[in-house]
C-alpha cells in the first residue's frame, strides 16, 4: 500500500487534471451568449394583447404571470421556462381558459410557431458551443461495475466508500448533477487502492478445502435441539420450529469463513414438516429456505429455495455463489414465524410449523486459472514469488485482512509474522511498467492512448522504481492515477456527432452501466458502430447479455421508486403479514415483469393493464390468486375477476408509494402523475399544511382531501393529483386489495391468525371509496375503469416512457429542442404499439443518444 506522502502527491496530481477541464468546460459556458431578441415576435405579442392581458397584466397577474413586463430574453433561465410553460399551456388549449372564450386556431398555431421557433433556435444555438450533454462523471454504481468489468473482479464493492450522487430529471447518472470535489477525489483515491488490494491477488493457489456441519452433532443446530426449546430432533435431522429471535437472527454457520474471494458450492439437506404435539406431520405449505451473507451490516441473499413437505422426498440444495473473506453465512426460514413463543409448554403439547436439516456443506474457492483474472489483467504473465532482503527492493507492506465473521468482521493489516509477503518479478521493470501502463489505460480509458499522454504517469512509476519499491507498489501509484484520472471519472464527449469510441460507451453506460467490452471497443476502433446495423445488432446482443440486468435493475430502481422501498417499516400490527421474503418477491416481480416487456417486445400499455402477473407462491398468496406455490418467479395468467395487471398495482410500486403505516392519494397520484404519465404536479405552496391519514379510524382521507380542495391555492393541482389516487385505495401499505381500512383504535375485531397461530391486533374500520373523477370529467368507480381512461392517453404513456429512457440514456434532460426528436422516436414506433424494445433500438439510434 502507498504512503500518505504518495496519495497526497497522486491526489494532487489528479486534482490538478480535473480542475484544468472543469476550467475549460466552465469558460465555454460563460463565453457563450444568446442573441435572441428581448421583445416576442409580431405573432405573439398580436395574442397577448388581444386574449391574456385582461387575466396577466402587471395589476393583476393571475397566476403570478405578468405577461405586461415578462421580457422575451430568452437567455435567462426564468424567462425561457416561463416561455416554455405558455407556449405549452396556449397548445394544449388551456391559454386562455375555457371560460373566457376561444382562441382562433390560426392565432393560436401562429402563437405556438413563432414561440417555439425562438425556443427551439435558443436550445440549438447553446449546443453548437457546449453540447447537449454536460461533462459526465460516471456515478457511483457505475463506477463500481466498470471496477468490477476492468479487473475481470465481480467482487469488488467500493460503491459504499464514494459519496452518494446528486439526482436531476429522476436520475443519478445526469452531467449536470455529477459535480466533483477534492472530498470526492480523495474518496476515489481510497476507492481504487481498496480495489486495487483486492485485484492484486499475489501468491500460490489456494487449495480446495471442504467444510460440513452434521446439524445433529456440531455447531448452533446442536445446541438447540439438545435444549428442546426450539427444535426437535428427527431421527438424523434438527427440526427447527422458528426463527431464532427476530427476523434480524437467522440461523448461522460459525463452522466456516471464506478464505479468500472466490465461487464457493454449497449444499444442505432438507424438508419441511409439521410438528402436532410430538408427531411430524407432512408441512402444510411449502417452506422456503434463503441462504444469506452477512459482512457487518450488510446482508445479501445468495439464493432461495422450496423444500418438499415431507421426510421421504428430502432433497440436497445445491448451488454455487460468489463469497468473500469476512462473510458469515447464514440460512433464513422464511416461512417461519420468528415471534411465535412457545412460552412453558412442553414440546409435545406444541403445534408449528417447521424445517428439518440434516447436513450443511460449502466447498471451496472453485478455481479454474491462477493467477485470477485481475492479476493478469494488472501484471500479464509477470510472476510472482515469496520476497526476501536478498530480493534487492524495499520489503511489500503487510496485506490488509479481515478479522471475525458476520457482524464482526473488520478490516485490519495482517500480523508480520504470520504472512508471507510476495511481489511481483521484472526483468526489465521500467520497460514493463511503461507497457502495462498503456494496455491499462487503453481499457480504464475506453479509447486508444498514446504513450505520450500518460509520459507523467509513468514517471510517476518509474520514480518508484527508482526507490527501490517493489514492481506492484510501484505500479500502485499509476494505476491509481488512471483510475482517478478525469479521462477514467468522464465520458469523454465533445459537442456535435460522437465519435466511435464515445458511442460505444455511451451504449455500455446505457445497457450495462459500465464500461465497453472487448467487442463494442473493436467496432469502434474499426469505425463501424455509426452503421445503423451494427449498432443495432450490437444493442440486440447486449441486452441478451447477462449484464443488461443491471439496466432492468438500475432504470427501474430510480424511474419507479424501488431503491426507496426499504426506507419504511410496514408496522407490525397493522400489517404481521409483511415479511423479508414478501418484500424480496415485491422487487422481483417488478424487475421480471419489466424484463418480460423487454425480452417479448410488449407494448408499453402493459404499464396499465395486462393479462398475467410475474409472481411466486408469497405474492399469490397477497394477490389472492390461487394454484401458485414456491419463491420462483413466473408468469402467471390472472383469473378473470383479479384487480391485478400493469405496474400500478404491483407490490413494489403500492410499498414505495405508501408510508409503514397509511396510503395518501396525494403521494400516489403525485406519482402516477409523474413516473408513469410524464406530466408532474407542481410542488405545494408553502404555506399549506399536508394532509396526514388518520390512524385511530375515524375519517377517511377522502374526507379529509375534501376540505384540503377547498383552499383556493390548493384545488385546482388536486384535481389532476387526486383521481389516480384514489383509484388506487384500494391497495394497502403493502399492495393487499382492501374495502376496508386497517385500524389500531375504532373498528370492527377481525377473527384471523398468521403463521399458522398469532391472532391480529389490527380492526377493520372505515370503508374504502376508490371511486372519482378525472381530470378529464370520466367517471370512474374502481382501478379497472381507471386503467381504461389511461390506457385512452397511450401516447402520453410512450412519450413519458420515452423521455425517461432518452434522459437516462444519455445523462441530460429533455430540452425544448429535443421534442422533434422524441416526436419522431413515436412516430416510429407508433404504429406497433409503442413496443418495448423497439423503443429502446429507436432511442439508441436516434441523434439525441449519437450526439453530445
């Protein structure tokens, strides 16, 4: 690892090269200067005149819109949105108001041209100087992928370490959000020193090693079953009735740690039972097992799995997953009550469900090449081998090492005298460390580099060298450097046509949010990705490719809310239904239904409505639909009277829309508003109160909306923010259909048990209304005639859609400009339905996605 000396002098130098292009970026912006004229076109100011003065002049300006004194300086940013906002409210015939008479259509066409002339000639003009795009830093889970991709190392995390990136437009990965600071540098600095550790895998070949747990004979299993407390031993098997305290305790494995990083196989043993009062009985449902990894406070699930209901068809789960030092692994019941108490009976006097496990066995690291791939990607075929004073160059430092397992596990320096330290062996250091250098940087870089524009780098090596450092540390410096390096941190983008090497990667943040593979950098390289065949056949090809899951993952997470579906607790006795394994199946569904859309092309209609759901065994259950059983996600047809179907009543959406406790119609229209239609509600006025749902079940929030109208300030937003959430009243916190509000004050007692024994807390209370009027005057009575009403606005689903996918896709908003183009990217597909996947080949070869 390098000095504190040699990180400051790295930081220095990199901080340098940032701060000399955001200069020149900066003085491009500022040189730039709009001509366009202070007074509007003839046109305009015959409408204004005529139709707006008497509603928006400087005494009365309704609205706060005086158009007496608005300017048409369109180079202020105020004005030309505000010239924005009228031209769009004069085209959609809502200026001037209904109520006050008629514009005539050649008026109202003049008006809308001649604004929208200026507008676009204003958008333009700034383009030809600086680019639609602003100078895009890679965000931070970017980042970590092309992390991951350059060293060929899918266990890399260093996302966590960086700090958390802006949003604009919906989105963390827009240029004009991604600001960078010398904090931030520092942070990339530590980031690609700890990924820099874990990718210098130095060292002889770990060997095969195997690890099994008897449950009946060693470790925590054993324990439990002697006490008799909570499990019961079946022949060979340790049948455990509950999970081990909370939710946040699941059953763990103290036997084994992973040595190193690698790909482990893990197997166990298993069924499923029912204990009635001393006698295992076949299980009543299906039990689910996860397999979990847990490192401090972070837990990922490795794999879940259905167990067969009896002892006679036990099975061996088998599968194989990446782990890493540190880790404890852990195995979750997830159908298990983990509050369920036996309190003083005897066990058997005791009925539950349960799990039996025999065995539990991991084997590992599988390796199929050593060195790993990262270090051949670092050194090439340079080898490594034990150091020594005779070596001739400064001893290595002391390799960082975990310490403990699970919530225990730290980051510490190995003890010296129990670790051998290697280094990597030159022949000729300074010739290959000028080689590898540029093979480096061409990748981090995704372009060509000559060896001229990296000369200060590898100086920075060579001076190392120089002092005696080993071959690898002195390489340290000068990977570090590349990887903080502004033509690593950026897209490298110029205003106007992009060029090959700057489309493919645009296409690669796009589709796998990292960097071009191999493939994408030789057409580039060769100047064949601006034929729009290849560019097409080279989108097919990425998103059948494995890491277009991040795409489906990333995009939705962010366009739909899921990143946010932890940040609330459902509570506990409102809703004991809610568990992990729920919460988990809510997010599948959502990333496999967007995947279906995607792999079969699916209109984008299937936002609102569609025949069949991606659900497992738990959402069936929460969808009372029947026939489906197990954690595996799948396409199922809904029966004819489900209330199911589209995006908007999906699990997910219903969580994130919703608070741990009560449903607003005000969130979720605000929402369906703006993630599904593209038409957002203004922020509130300041100065009124929200409405906040009454726990105690004595109003409904209806009733409560219903006054909150009647402030002037307030009713004319709600009736285009209200009638999409009421539609969806109908679904609680946690997605389940209801006619009836849960309550924990006045109610009605519900006579119903969970997990088999635990009684409700919560009552039944006031009904629910999911009846309203649209803003369009439609009438509707229930979520099935509201999906009508939108499914009417098919355009506006696609354009909305559309745009997201074009501001996601190249890192900017939608400008005014840039309508012609998304008006075209329609047109194209208009005609079948706006399709999926068709709509995505139309964004990637569009000028928006080919320029800067």
């Amino acid at each position: 690892m390098p000095s504190s000396n040699d990180e400051k002098m790295n930081l220095r130098y990199v901080t340098r090269l940032v701060v000399l292009l955001l200069a020149v970026f900066a003085f491009a912006v500022l040189s730039f200067e709009r001509t366009i004229a202070q007074d509007p076109p003839a046109a305009i100011r015959e409408v204004i005149t005529a139709t707006c003065l008497d509603c928006h002049d400087s005494g009365s300006a309704e609205g706060n819109l005086d158009l007496e004194n608005l300017t048409f300086d369109l180079s202020a940013s105020k004005n030309f949105a505000q010239w924005v906002k009228i031209h769009d409210r004069v085209a959609a015939g809502e200026m001037p108001p209904a109520d006050y008479g008629e514009l005539p259509d050649d008026w109202r066409g003049e008006f809308t041209r001649h604004a929208a002339e200026a507008l676009t000639s204003v958008n333009l003009a700034e383009r030809r100087t600086t680019g639609r795009v602003q100078y895009r830093r890679i965000n931070r889970i970017e980042y970590e992928n092309t992390l991951r991709d350059l060293f060929g190392a899918a266990h890399l995390d260093v996302a966590g370490i960086l700090p958390a990136d802006n949003s604009a437009h919906g989105f963390d990965n827009i240029g004009a959000a991604l600001d960078l600071s010398y904090v931030q540098m520092a942070r990339y600095l530590q980031a690609a020193n700890e990924a820099l550790d874990r990718a210098m895998v130095l060292g002889p070949k770990p060997e095969l090693q195997t690890w099994r747990l008897e449950a009946l004979h060693n470790g925590r299993l054993s324990k439990v079953a002697r006490k008799g407390k909570e499990a019961v031993v079946i022949d060979q098997y340790v049948g455990l009735l509950r999970q081990p305290n909370t939710a946040q305790t699941p059953w763990w494995f103290s036997k084994f740690s992973p040595p190193v990083d690698g790909h482990y196989r893990l197997r166990m043993k298993a069924f499923g039972f029912y204990w009635d009062r001393g006698k295992v009985k076949p299980a009543g449902e299906t039990h689910v097992v996860s397999f979990q990894a847990r490192f401090g406070s972070n837990v990922r699930t490795l794999a879940s799995f259905d167990l067969p209901r009896t002892r006679e068809e036990a099975t061996v789960l088998d599968f194989t997953t990446l782990l890493k030092p540190g880790e404890q692994l852990q195995v979750r019941l997830e159908t298990l009550d983990d509050r369920t108490k036996r309190g003083d009976m005897k066990l058997e006097d005791y009925s539950a469900p349960g799990v039996a496990i025999e065995w539990l066995e991991v084997a590992g690291p599988l390796i199929e090449t050593w060195p790993p791939q990262s270090y051949t990607r670092l050194f090439g075929g340079l080898p490594s081998e034990p150091w020594t004073e005779e070596s001739g160059v400064k001893e290595p430092p002391l390799p960082t090492v975990v310490n403990g397992s699970g919530k225990r596990a730290k980051f510490e320096p190995a003890k010296r005298n129990k670790t051998i330290l290697y280094h990597v062996v030159s022949e000729t250091p300074k010739e290959d460390a000028a080689r590898l250098i540029v093979s480096f940087a061409t990748r981090a870089f995704r372009r060509p580099v000559q060896a001229a524009e990296i000369a200060d780098i590898v100086s920075m090596v060579h001076a190392k060298l120089d002092q005696q450092y080993c071959f690898q540390e002195a390489m340290r410096v000068g990977f570090q450097a590349v990887l903080c390096s502004p033509e690593f941190l950026f897209l490298q983008e110029q205003p106007g046509r992009l060029d090959s090497h700057a489309l493919a990667s645009r296409l690669s943040y796009f589709l796998w949010n990292s960097m071009p593979d191999g493939q994408l950098m030789d057409l580039a390289a060769d100047n064949q990705l601006g034929n729009p065949d290849v560019l097409r056949s080279q989108t097919e090809r990425m998103l059948a490719d494995p890491r277009s899951v991040r795409f489906v993952e990333d995009f939705t997470g962010q366009w739909l809310g899921l990143r946010e579906i932890t940040t609330t607790q459902p509570d506990e006795d409102l809703y004991p239904e809610f568990d992990q394994l729920l919460l988990d199946s809510m997010v599948a569904e959502t990333h496999a239904y967007f995947t279906k859309m995607l792999e079969e092309n699916l209109s984008l209609t299937h936002l609102v409505d569609s025949d069949f759901v991606m659900i497992n065994g738990r959402l069936a259950e929460l969808y009372e639909i029947p026939g489906v059983d197990g954690v595996t996600i799948r396409a199922v047809e809904l029966p004819a009277d489900s209330v199911r179907g589209g995006l908007l009543t999906q699990a997910s959406v219903l969580k994130v829309t919703a608070n741990g406790t009560t449903t607003s119609p005000v969130v979720r229209g605000a929402w369906v508003l703006d993630r599904i239609l593209g038409r957002p509600a203004p922020p509130p006025p300041a100065n009124v109160a929200a409405v906040e749902p009454d726990l105690r079940g004595t109003t409904t929030i209806r009733q409560q909306l219903s006054q909150h109208r009647d402030v002037a300030a307030c009713g004319r937003c709600h009736q285009r923010i209200d009638p999409p959430g009421f539609a969806l009243e109908s679904f609680d916190v946690i997605g389940g259909y209801r006619d009836r509000y849960r309550s924990l004050g006045e109610g009605d007692t519900v006579d119903a048990t969970f997990k088999g024994t635990r009684p409700v807390r919560y009552k039944l209370g006031l009904s629910v209304d999911c009846s309203g009027v649209a803003s369009s005057g439609e009438i509707f009575n229930d979520i099935d005639d509201f999906r009508q009403i939108l499914l009417k606005q098919e355009d506006q689903l696609a354009r909305s859609l559309s745009e997201k996918l074009i501001v996601y896709a190249t890192g900017a908003g939608i400008d005014f400009a840039d309508r012609r183009a998304v008006d075209e990217i329609l047109r194209q597909t208009k005609g079948e339905n706006y399709p999926l996947r068709s709509l995505i080949h139309a964004v990637v070869q569009s000028d928006l996605f080919r320029t800067k």
